[in-house]
C-alpha cells in the first residue's frame, strides 16, 4: 500500500507553491515529472484543482504555435491574468535528451513574476504532449494561475492527447504546407474548437479558410458551438485579439451548455484510469520479479515455448488467483 503520510519537506514546497513561490512551483513540477512515489504524494495532497482555464495550442510543426502562445500570454497579461505555460518538446528516441527551445521564443516574459514557463520533453509519448503533462496542469492550477497555455509537439492528426488536458482547442494550421488536407482528417475536425490560420499574409490562406469552413458545414451541422475559422499574423500581433477574445467566448459557452462540466469530468476519468493502469502494471511486473512461478512463465515464453499473449494470460490468472 502507498505510504499515506506526507514527506515534511514536500510538505513545506507544497505550502510555499500555494502561497505563490514560483520556485517552489518549478521544483515541484520537476518532481512530478519523475512519476514516482514522490510526484503520487504532491498530486494526492493538491487535490482537485480547477479555478485556471486551460488552453491548447496544437496543429503541426512550422504552424508558428509558439508565436501564437507568445502573443496570447501578452493579452493575458495586459488583462492582468497569471499566466501558466507548457510547452512540448520532442525528445531523442536514443538519448532520451530535447532541445527544449520554445522559451527562447518567449524570452519578453523570463522576468514576468505572474507568467511561469516550463518546457517538456515528450519522453517518448506518441500523442503530442508528455503523460506527466497532467500533473504539471494541476500543479500550475493551484498555485494560483488565471489561463494555462499548453503547447503541443506539433505531430500532425494524430496529436489527440491534448484534446483531454484542456478545455478549449486552438488548432493552428499555415497555407502552402498542405494543411488543407491536414484540416480534412477527422482528428483535427474532432478536437478543434477553434481554427487558426496562421501567416494569413501568404498566398492561399483564404482559400484554406475556405475550404476549413466548407468542411465544418458538412460535419459539424448542428452543434450549438459554432467553430470559428480565424486569420492571424502572429509574428506581426494581427488577429491575435480576436483569438483571445474567442477563447474566452468559448469558455463561456462551454460553461453555460455543461460541455466545460462533461469535459473536465472525462478527462479526470482518463487520468484515473491511466493512473490505475500504471499502479495495476507496477504490481504485476513486480509480482513477476518475485514469484517463481510466474518466472517460469515468462522464461517458456522467452524460450519460444508459448506467445506473449499466452504468457501475459497466465501470468494474469495465476496473480488473478492470488489476490482473492
């Protein structure tokens, strides 16, 4: 059973994130992103958060998304907000290391006391965000933040993690990039509640408009929340305010439909579930390391004597049985 009493020195960081210490927060969030036992105990005693509103900011590579976040962290800030950012990076599938360079996108704000930046190595997650992504959001909430951005990877249709971290979807696609096409996957369609056009001032950004909002005609018929199709020059601030205000338009819609009550609901039943997983996972890979029957299962299966499916099945009955 997990140890239910608090670590006196997590403890004393906990205190200090909640009264506003942003370093407090940044060792907090480090910790955290080890997701061990340490990062279990901070997210069991921060409890249920939910006061920020949390944005995601998603679309593929070259989208000009971190300019985006840029921009949009400064009409926060002019309406006196405390900003929250997270920023995905991928990381190397051999040395496990990322570059970790959207801050430097965002240097106007390192002195910012009421905007925290953190970027993230994906870590090898295939979904466009970091599976710890979760925990830094709550940790971010609860230290008092007003607007959490959440930048994601940028690795194309597949990216649908982000869809159940945050609570508006901004997806940010360029002309010239093939993005029409992009725009047309299902993916996309599914997750957006907000559609950027980004570097609107290249030829066949209208024409991409276009074809966004023939598309949202077809499949999105009778939604209540009516998907806008938006044009900005985010290296130029153009069309930046109009994306911000329609964040916070959606927010309201979403509160006054239930849609914000469904969603946060879903998506603290995906984090449940992932977390049981994981405990589930941990419990039976260590029974394994013990136990020398289910040894022997594991050896006839390295041996070729039986299949991964075969093994894993007994393995399952066998602790199965132990556990009653």
């Amino acid at each position: 059973m997990t140890e239910k009493t608090l670590d006196p020195r997590l403890a004393q960081m906990i205190a200090d994130m909640l009264q506003g210490n942003a370093r407090a927060l940044a060792r907090l969030i480090t910790i955290v992103e080890q997701d061990d036992h340490d990062a279990h105990q901070v997210l069991r005693e921060i409890g249920p958060t939910g006061k920020a509103h949390r944005v995601g900011i998603t679309g593929p590579p070259g989208a000009g998304k971190s300019t985006l976040v840029n921009r949009l962290t400064s009409c926060a800030r002019q309406n006196r907000l405390r900003v929250g950012v997270i920023c995905a990076d991928p990381s190397s599938p051999f040395s496990g290391g990322a570059v970790l360079g959207d801050r430097v996108r965002m240097s106007q704000h390192n002195l910012d006391e009421g905007v925290h930046i953190r970027s993230m190595s994906t870590r090898g997650s295939l979904g466009g965000l970091p599976t710890t992504v979760h925990g830094v959001i709550e940790l971010m909430d609860a230290s008092g933040k007003d607007v959490i951005l959440v930048e994601t990877v940028g690795v194309g249709q597949m990216e649908l993690d982000v869809m159940q971290s945050v609570d508006t979807v901004v997806v940010a696609l360029v002309p010239e990039a093939g993005d029409d096409v992009q725009a047309m996957k299902a993916g996309l369609m599914e997750i957006a509640d907000i559609f950027v056009v980004n570097k609107a001032d290249r030829p066949g950004a209208e024409s991409l408009m276009v074809g966004i909002r023939s598309m949202l005609d077809l499949v999105c018929q009778g939604d209540a929340w009516r998907i806008p199709v938006l044009a900005t020059q985010a290296e130029n601030n153009i069309g930046v305010d109009d994306l911000y205000q329609q964040i916070w338009e959606h927010r309201r819609f979403s509160l006054d439909s239930g849609v914000f009550t469904t969603r946060r609901a879903g998506q603290r039943y995906a984090e449940f579930t992932a977390a049981l997983q994981k405990m589930i996972t941990q419990e039976f890979m260590q029974a394994v390391a013990e136990d020398p029957i289910l040894c022997a299962c594991v050896s006839r299966m390295n041996a070729g004597e039986v299949s991964a499916y075969e093994a894993a099945e007994e393995v399952f009955r066998i602790v199965s049985q132990q556990m009653r």
